[in-house]
C-alpha cells in the first residue's frame, strides 16, 4: 500500500465529517455565503503552514496557474455548500463521487488518457448509482436541485484538481497551494455583497458547528491537495477519495438521530438502502475506470 492510499481515506472520511459538520452549522443559521467566506479565509491560514517547507524562487511568471486553481475551488466551494444547504449529505456526497470521473475526461481532453472499455463500463454504472440515488426520496425537485448542484461542484473541483497534479510540482508544491487557496479567499470576497445578514447577526449557536466543520474541511483539503501535488496521481487519489460517499451515508444516518431535534426525521430504510446501493455503485464505477 502506497501513501498516497492513506492520505486519500483519510481526507475522503474527513470530507464526510466536515459535511454532516457543515449541515448542522447550515441549519443553525450560519448561511450558505457566509459559511463558504469563513472556510474560504481558515482554508489560508491552514495551508500557510506548507511554507515552512517552501525552497527556491517564487516562478512568478506562472502565477496565473496557482490563481484559476484557486477560483475553480471557489466555485466547486460555493456549490458545494449551496447543495448541502438544499439537499441531503447522504445524498450530495456520493454523487460528488462524479469527480473522479470528470478527473479522467479532463485527462482525455489533455490527451493522457484514451477511452477504454473500462471507462465505458464505468460510465454506465455510474449512471445506475446516479438513479438509485435519484430515486432515494425528497421528491423530483429537491432531488434534481442537488443533482445539479452537486455535479457542478465536482466538476470545477475536479478542474482544480487537474490544476494541481499538473502544475503545483514545477510551481513549488507549498507556495502553490498557499497561493491558490489564497486566490479562493480573495474570490470569496465577493460573495460579501450577497449576504443575507451580516457575521453580527450570527446565531451564536451556529458558531461551534461553523468552526469546527472549517477546521476538519480545510485539514482534508491540505491532505488531498498535498497528495495530489506530492504523487501527482490525480486519477487514482480520486478512485479512494470517492469512498466519501459511502462514509457520507453511513454518518448522516447517524447525525440524523443524533441530532433529531435539528433534522428531519429518520428516513425510511428504503431510502436508505437505495442510498447506500446507489453509494456503492458510484465507488465501484470508479474503480472500473482504472482496471486493465
């Protein structure tokens, strides 16, 4: 087993964490806007800790990558909270599963990667995990709103993704990622304008949940984004970060009656079930894509 296998389950099982976190932050008053400013800023000061490891002239002259890296994770950012805030963890998570898959295409598209059987096979039961999903609950439109939502996010992450496996080692893995989530930071700037209330107005109960779903969030974006710079295997990291969705499923049926007083009531087990299928199939599409 490689590192890279581990750092990738421990960010795919942090992601999960950091999501359950941010729904209860979400419902408690915290907004969607200004939720995605507070990890946008903390995302800096945990990624300016890769500095100290920083050696060598800073290539200015490629700056322009580290800055569309950064504003791709802020909109995979925005869209990612928005569809938690409109949907179900259960159900946004295994569908950003898609990533990996949009990961592979942007290879194809750069020519490193060539349609296989594999990838096609892939595809299908992709499609199939998407429906088992789709048919999960909540109705057509919330269903279809977070299916939107969450398959714009993974495809702009799996664009900033593309971004550092192929530009952050020649860059300066450290400075490239300070770089881009400070670009991500100073995007978020503009989502200002758009809040609803001011931080002032805060429920304070919301502060906790907001805190510390920026913390776990922002430590498994520093281990996914140092893994990918690291061993520049954006498809393979993708494959075992796809696992999210299952963990995704597993804890929001916990959080759900742990925190019953703020959620909605326990699904029913069908809903479950087809969850969870639709979960494990989003996984084992992926893993398809990479068998010879």
């Amino acid at each position: 087993m490689e590192p890279f296998h581990i750092y990738s389950a421990i960010a795919a099982f942090g992601y999960a964490v950091a999501a359950i976190l941010a729904k209860q932050a979400l419902a408690r008053g915290a907004g969607v806007l200004r939720l995605s400013f507070v990890i946008n800023w903390l995302f800096v000061l945990v990624f300016a800790t890769l500095l100290w490891g920083h050696e060598g002239a800073v290539p200015w002259a490629k700056l322009h990558y580290p800055i569309l890296t950064g504003f791709l994770f802020f909109l995979g950012q925005v869209f990612t909270f928005t569809a938690i805030r409109f949907g179900d963890v259960s159900l946004q998570t295994p569908i950003m599963g898609t990533k990996a898959v949009f990961a592979v295409l942007l290879a194809v598209l750069l020519g490193t990667e060539v349609v296989t059987l594999p990838m096609t096979l892939a595809a299908v039961v992709s499609m199939l995990g998407i429906a088992l999903l789709g048919f999960s609950g909540d109705g057509v439109e919330r269903v279809g709103r977070t299916l939107c939502l969450a398959l714009l996010s993974s495809f702009f992450f799996a664009g900033s993704d593309t971004m550092v496996g192929y530009f952050a080692s020649d860059f300066g893995v450290p400075m490239f990622l300070f770089l881009a989530m400070l670009a991500n930071a100073f995007f978020s700037l503009g989502l200002v304008p758009f809040f609803r209330d001011s931080f002032r107005k805060m429920p304070r109960v919301a502060w906790p949940w907001i805190l510390a779903a920026s913390f776990v969030m922002a430590f498994q974006a520093l281990l996914l984004n140092y893994t990918l710079a690291t061993y520049q295997n954006v498809a393979a990291v993708n494959v075992i970060y796809t696992t999210r969705g299952l963990w995704s499923v597993l804890l929001g049926a916990i959080a759900i009656q742990l925190f019953a007083s703020s959620s909605r009531l326990a699904a029913p087990r069908r809903i479950f079930i087809l969850r969870l299928a639709g979960a494990s199939l989003m996984t084992l599409a992926i893993a398809l894509l990479f068998q010879s």
